[in-house]
C-alpha cells in the first residue's frame, strides 16, 4: 500500500436493483430516494444529492398502465370465460390488483429510472449553434 493512503475503501455505488427495490439512493445507497409513496424526495439526508435535477417524467406510468392494464384484461376475460363470476366478484378482484400493481411497480420503475439518469449523467439534451 502507498504511504497515506487508507485502508478503507470507498463504499459501492447501489446497484440499479437496490434504487428501484429498497428506494436507495444512487449515490450512497441510503434509503432517502421517496418522500411520500410515489414522490421523490427533494434530496439525500445523507449525501445531500438533489433528486429534483432528474427528470423521470410520466414515462413509466404510461408504460406501465399499458403493460398492466393488459394483463388484468387479460386475467379478467380468462376469468369470466372459465367460471363467469358475476360482475361484484370482477370489481372486488381487480379493481385492488390494479391500484396495487400500479402503485408498486411504478415505484420500482420510478426508482430504476432515477438511478440509471444518475448513472449516466443524462441531462436535457441542448442545441449547440454552429459555428460560423
């Protein structure tokens, strides 16, 4: 080891799947990415990282509506087709699959997308003038 230097090294970076599933965040891993169930936090408390530079935009919620959105179709016609419940059973049974569905995985695409902005250092794209 060369003369000052430390033995401690520096922690790891989180993996994409620890910002999207534990709500890490992408520079510290310390779980202050949400501030409310679906909304980011203005920043780290722990490494002060401002989350409001990033722009996840509404990208994953109308991915994940049409994904989503499909599969409940889906599970419902096979469900009405193989035993035809009435319609109270349809309501009791999707209605919360979806809101859960969409909550949770919106949360996990949310996260995943943040950290991948931060990994990347994705910024607004900007028009440079030609030279003359």
């Amino acid at each position: 080891m060369p003369p000052g230097a430390s033995s401690v090294s520096a922690p790891a970076a989180p993996t994409l799947a620890d910002v999207a599933l534990k709500g890490a965040c992408p520079r510290c891993g310390a779980r202050t990415l949400f501030g409310s169930l679906l909304g980011f936090a203005p920043r780290c408390g722990a490494c002060g990282l401002d989350f409001e530079q990033f722009n996840v935009g509404d990208g994953p919620a109308a991915f994940l509506t049409l994904i989503l959105g499909a599969i409940v179709v889906g599970l419902a016609v096979w469900l009405e087709l193989a035993v035809g419940p009435p319609l109270w059973v349809h309501m009791m049974l999707w209605i919360p699959f979806t809101a859960a569905g969409v909550v949770g995985s919106l949360r996990l695409a949310k996260g995943a997308l943040l950290a991948s902005e931060y990994r990347n250092a994705a910024r607004e794209g900007r028009i440079v003038e030609p030279e003359a």
